[in-house]
C-alpha cells in the first residue's frame, strides 16, 4: 500500500510539473504577444508623432518663405519712405546750412 502511494504521490507531481509547464509556457506566449503589441503601438506613435512634425515642418517653411518676401518688400517700402523723409529734411535746411557755411567761411577773424 505504501508503493500505491508512492506511486500516485508522484503521478500528482508529475501532473503539477505538466500544469506548471503549460502555465509557464501561457506566460511567455502572452508576454511575447504584449510585447509585440507595444512594439507595434510604439511605432504607430513614431510614425504619427514624425508625421506631426513633418506637418509642422513644411507649414513653418511656407510661412517663413511667404513671410520672407512680405518682409522684403515691407523693409524696401520703408527704406524708400525714410530717404524720401531725409531728402525733404535737407532741402529744408540746405539753403540755411549754405548760409551758414559762406558766413563762417567769409567771416575773416583777425
């Protein structure tokens, strides 16, 4: 009776390795398919995420280039309107500066 029993204890443990076995394998057969997944998000993320700057990129570029040349031609108009302003100043003051000049050029001090 006793070898009955030995016999059926290590059937049992047997069965528990089998059982362990199968709940071991369950694991590593999730954590592969979770780790796939995550991987497969990860890249969906970068790839949505470079896509997103890309976007930005080029919207950045065309505001800058558009903006470039709308610079461009503000900073000419204003270039333009301020020599026009100095031009008008001095034919203002150039016939008193002229004046000026031949008195203190004429003007013999002793």
């Amino acid at each position: 009776m006793d070898s009955f029993k030995g016999q059926e204890g290590i059937q049992m443990l047997l069965t528990a390795e089998q059982e362990a076995q199968h709940i071991v394998l369950s694991a590593r057969n999730l954590r592969t398919q979770r780790l796939k997944q995550a991987k497969e998000e990860a890249e969906r993320e970068a790839s949505q995420y470079k896509s997103h700057m890309e976007d930005e990129y080029q919207k950045s570029l065309l505001e800058s280039s558009g903006s470039s040349g709308s610079n461009v031609k503000r900073l000419d108009e204003e270039t333009e309107d301020k020599i026009n302003n100095l031009k008008q100043s001095a034919s203002k003051v150039s016939n008193e500066v002229v004046d000026m000049l031949l008195k203190h050029v004429t003007n013999i001090k002793v």
